[in-house]
C-alpha cells in the first residue's frame, strides 16, 4: 500500500466518476443500517444504485439522518 502525502497525484474527479461500492447508513424504526451499494459520481452529484427490492430509499426519504462512507 502506497500513502501519498501533500497534493494529490491523480485527479480525483475522474476516480469518483466510476461507478464504486459504498456504504449507506440509514435510520430505521429498529435502529441504524448499513446497507452496501454501488454509487456513481458525475458533475459533483452522487448517485445510489439500487433495485425494486432494497429498502434504504424509503428510509432516505422518510429521514434525512443518513450517511455515505466510501
């Protein structure tokens, strides 16, 4: 593993612009998630994908109380 101090030495915006896992943590009636997703980064927007069947949109939607770990 290579630590790179002071200025970068890649751009980041073209490596945030690939689509790349994360994680989402969310508030639920049970206590807090975490849910594994993919996300794409493009013009400073951040993008979940997600299918029919994952849950973490309602959560998003119905609190605002979340967070994206990358």
């Amino acid at each position: 593993m290579e630590i790179i101090k002071g200025e970068r030495s890649f751009d980041l915006d073209q490596f945030l612009e690939k689509p790349l896992f994360a994680h989402l943590s969310t508030l639920s009636l049970k206590g807090p998630r975490e849910s594994p997703v993919w996300f794409f980064w493009k013009d400073e927007c951040l993008w979940i994908i997600g299918t029919p069947k994952d849950t973490f949109p309602l959560r998003v939607e119905t609190n605002a109380g979340f967070a994206v770990e990358y």
